[in-house]
C-alpha cells in the first residue's frame, strides 16, 4: 500500500492538571527522513529529517543552495521513487531529481550533507570560502524600510503558521515584500527545511532572485540560513533569536542586513544598517 504521510500525526497524550490527569488526543509535528537522488546518476545526496509536504520544492530548494542547480532549467524533473522494491510507504520519503542533459555537477561539497539533523543542519560545520569560490554576488542596495515594517513581521507568520497552531512543533520561513505583506510562507520541522521550501518555490516559479524581499525565520539565524538567503539574493534576514557568530561574517560579506531579536517592539541590526530608516 502507497500511503503518504501527512505534515500531522494524532497522538494519544495524559494531561496533569491540578493534580488530575485526563486522556486526550494530540497533533504532533510529523518528522521523517526525505532522501534526495540525482538523477541519471542514481546518487543519493542528501537525507534530511523534515516534515512531510513540499517535497519537491524542499529538493530544489537545496540543490540550488548548494550550487548544484544555478537555474530553473537545470531540473528536467522532480518525482517521488517508484522503485518496487521498496516500501510503498517509503516512497513518498525518497525524491529523484533529473537534471537537464549534460549537467555534470560537482557533488563533493554535499558530502557533508549526507546526513543532517532537523535541528540545524550542519551550522557552522561549512566554510565561508565555499561560498566566495561560488562566487555569489554581493546583495544589491534596497530596499529601505521602516522600523514598524519589522515590528509587524512576527505577528504575520505566526497569523499563517497553520501546522504550528496545530502542533506547536514547528519552524517557519517566510518571505515579504518591502512594504510588509506576506508573499509565502513554508513550515518544516526543522527551520533550514523551512527555507529550502521557500527557495525551491521561488526557483520553480522563476522568481529568483529575491532582491526586493524580507525574509524572516523562526529560532536562530545560523551560518546556513545565511548561506542560503545569500545564494537566493535575499537582502534583508530576520530572525526572532541570536544570529551565530559565522551568520554575522555571511552577512556582512555579502551585504545583507541581518537582524535578530526581534520581538515586539525591539529588533537588533548586526549588518547592513542603511536599509532600515530610523528618520
């Protein structure tokens, strides 16, 4: 039998409360593995835990993180495995990604990928200089927005974080236009999940770069948020936590302005001050 797992499982769970316990059901965040395989070469290049939805932007979105796709062109094909001798439920946890005739990528920086928490994924394991070798570009200057813009930000994902209120388990990433409004938002157990899903969709409807757009993660901005807000041209990165020390050298290298903590009516700026108009 093929089932396909949800973003959801029910779980039965005993609340205490005052000294009494009572039985309920529960939502809980679904977490499994995804495998990505390149396609003709039947190499597996990464296995991630996430969550169950968005799949094939999740794929698209890290391997254009990675550099091994650079355009909409480069992927012929996004599918689920439909090798028989695997588990029908598995199925839907393996992706295949085909890409166009004669692109013979260079995979030994996705060695450190093979396998990676839902947490954070490698953090500051990667290296600045891959990305200078790549060369990425510096962010472009703009947009300048105000204070209130930022302050609204947090409220508006939370407003359309569906599987969260649900659960209470899970990351999100979420893009904005410079005047604030919500463009598109992803949700993953793991925040750089979140992300990929966000790019992957921004790269499969041709809408890369993102050089007039907010994006704002929940949790921490870690080197990889960074890296992958540099490659999608993102200028301007919130995030409600601490940024680490590798994301703050990310950003200020490439011209992003980062922010974190921003809660209420406070944010800190750690790079990139002249998009934020204080005046």
């Amino acid at each position: 039998m093929n089932t396909r797992t949800g973003s959801k499982t029910k779980a039965q769970v005993w609340v205490v409360e005052n000294g009494k316990m009572r039985s309920r059901l529960d939502q809980l965040t679904t977490e499994e593995p995804l495998e990505i395989r390149l396609a003709p070469f039947q190499k597996t290049v990464a296995v991630t835990m996430r969550t169950p939805g968005a799949d094939f932007d999740l794929a698209a979105g890290f391997l254009y993180s990675e550099g091994v796709v650079n355009h909409r062109e480069d992927i012929r094909r996004i599918s689920y495995c439909v090798d028989e001798l695997v588990d029908g439920e598995q199925r839907h946890n393996i992706v295949n990604v085909e890409l166009r005739d004669g692109l013979i990528p260079d995979l030994q920086p996705l060695e450190r990928h093979f396998y990676t928490s839902s947490a954070c994924g490698v953090c500051g394991k990667a290296s600045l200089e891959a990305l200078r070798l790549r060369g990425c570009p510096v962010i472009p200057s703009g947009p300048t927005i105000t204070p209130e813009i930022i302050y609204s930000l947090p409220d508006k994902l939370r407003a359309a974080q569906g599987i969260f209120t649900a659960t209470g388990g899970l990351h999100a990433a979420a893009t904005f236009d410079a005047q604030g409004q919500l463009l598109n938002l992803r949700e993953d157990v793991g925040r750089h999940n979140a992300l990929d899903k966000l790019i992957g969709t921004a790269l499969l409807s041709d809408e890369l770069p993102l050089n007039n757009c907010i994006v704002l993660v929940s949790g921490r901005s870690s080197f990889e948020i960074l890296q992958k807000s540099t490659t999608a041209g993102v200028p301007i990165v919130c995030s409600v936590s601490a940024p680490s020390s590798l994301a703050v050298s990310v950003a200020k290298e490439f011209g992003i302005t980062l922010i974190g903590f921003l809660r209420g009516k406070r944010f800190n700026i750690y790079t990139g001050l002249q998009r934020i108009n204080t005046a």
